[in-house]
C-alpha cells in the first residue's frame, strides 16, 4: 500500500493527533503479536492499534484512534 500525499512524518511519536488533537496516538503494532491482558487493556484504551501481519518498509508508526490518520516515522538520510 503506497502513502497517501497528504501522509504526515514525523520523528518521534507526536504528543497528539496532529490533524484533530487526539490524546493520545496509538503505536501501530504489525505481525504476529504475543496476545496478553496487557494488550488487551492498550488496544481498549487506543495506546496500541493492529496493523496487520504483512510488514513492509514503508508502514506508519502511529494511528489516531479518533479519526484513523496514519503518521509514518520520518527515515534518517
């Protein structure tokens, strides 16, 4: 799946969703995860979302739970 052109990057996890103010952003968690009533409790509190089991190099790192926009960490040149 290629990026959107309104995809945002950024460094590090933002504080908020910088497109509606969301606190807090969810880290995106791809593959097979380890099931537990830890993830559990961050999937229900939106501090973690599943991405998916295909993984590629090009996935965003954080989802807002609110209204589901993707921000890709920026790559080091």
């Amino acid at each position: 799946m290629s990026r959107q052109s309104n995809s945002i990057e950024r460094a590090r996890k933002p504080q908020k969703c910088p497109v509606c103010g969301t606190v807090p952003l969810a880290s995106i968690l791809y593959g097979y995860p380890n099931y537990s009533s830890e993830l559990e409790q961050e999937l229900q509190e939106g501090r973690t979302t599943l991405g998916g089991c295909c993984v590629s190099e090009d996935d965003a790192a954080w989802e807002c739970p609110h209204c589901g926009q993707k921000i890709y960490r920026r790559k080091e040149l």
